[in-house]
C-alpha cells in the first residue's frame, strides 16, 4: 500500500499539470497535441469492509457490506492476511480500473481479533483486540484502548487522560503478517512478533 498510493498521487499531479497547459506551444492548438484526461478516467481508491461470501474464489473476494451490497474484488487467497474464510469480517482496499476492482491490501478483521503477547526484556505484554474496536493493555508502556485500520494499517489509540493537557496517542502499525497464531507488526523499521493466547 505504501508503494501504491504514492505511484497513484504522483500520476494525478502530472496529469493534472498536463491537462491544464494552456500555453502550450506547437503547430496546432492545445486541444490537437493534447489529450485531456479527465479526474473520472483516473483509478478510484476504496476502503470496503464487509463479510467474505461464499462466492469467493481463489483470486477474486465476494464481500458483502452491512447495507447487503456485494462486491467482487480481485485478489489472490494469499494476498490476504489473516486467510480467507467465509462468513469472516475483512478490510479490503482496493482501486476501481477499467470496471475492474484490484485489491491492494486485504486483512481479515476476525483473525485479528485476538489476544496476542509478547516478551520483551523478559516480560510478556499482551494486545487484546475486539470486534468493536475496543483494546485492551497488559503490561505495555502505553495503555491502549481502541484501535482501528486504516488505509490498510493498524492504529491503537490510547484515550486522553482526563485533565491532562498531553493529546491523544495514536500508533500506526503495518501488519506484516498475520496467520492463526502470529501477528507481525512493525513500526518505525522494527518488527514485534506476537503470539496467540485465544
């Protein structure tokens, strides 16, 4: 995702430089030497959460969102973390091509939520995440109590004291890996593995 986005942004800025050439020098007008791309013809990017359907297949997710819309997203099975089970919760973005959705990331909501330890420095710490976004800290340096993704990255929150001037925490995570008894976050070029406890 980190590669993605910026490839994507840095397109629209030179296409958006190109098409507002006004001035363009040449033997015909602007119109004839350049052809116009609008905002609408570039790749739209989504962040869709819903239920793994049973009409996903090996390369393309059937999701379903809370209002009942099904869509069909191009991505291989092992592309998503945390694999692909019908009737789990995932977290897809993808880009809109041509009619065609490709996945960018995909992570599997219901195999993150758990609760996962560490041990650094001879201590277990332990990260429990929820169904609805509530965390839990054991033994961590910063008390986590709410997380979410976001452009396909994990954040944990840590709520703001009351009558403390210092602002909310937030830590951004990428998920590395994610299987049935590990979680692999980084942040800031260091790796953390953690295990399964349920």
């Amino acid at each position: 995702m980190k590669k993605i986005i910026p490839f994507i942004v840095a397109q629209i800025t030179m296409l958006l430089a190109l098409s507002s050439c006004n001035g363009c020098s040449g033997n015909g007008s602007p119109a004839d030497s350049l052809n116009i791309i609008t905002l609408d013809s570039l790749p739209r990017i989504v962040e869709l959460e819903g239920i793994i359907g049973d009409g996903t297949s090996m390369n393309e997710l059937e999701i379903i969102s809370a209002n009942g819309d099904t869509t069909i997203v191009s991505v291989p099975n092992e592309m998503v973390k945390g694999d692909v089970k019908a009737g789990d919760l995932v977290n897809v973005i993808y880009f809109v091509n041509r009619d065609e959705n490709l996945a960018s990331t995909a992570i599997n909501i219901t195999a993150l939520c758990h609760l996962w330890t560490t041990t650094k420095n001879g201590t277990k710490q332990s990260i429990e995440l929820d169904g609805k976004g509530v965390a839990i800290s054991y033994n961590t340096a910063i008390e986590y109590d709410h997380w979410q993704l976001k452009d396909g990255f994990l954040v944990l929150q840590a709520s703001k004291p009351l009558g403390s001037e210092k602002p909310q925490q937030a830590d951004t995570f990428e998920i590395m890996s994610l299987t049935s008894t590990q979680l692999v976050l980084m942040k800031n070029h260091v790796e953390t593995v953690f295990e399964l406890e349920n």
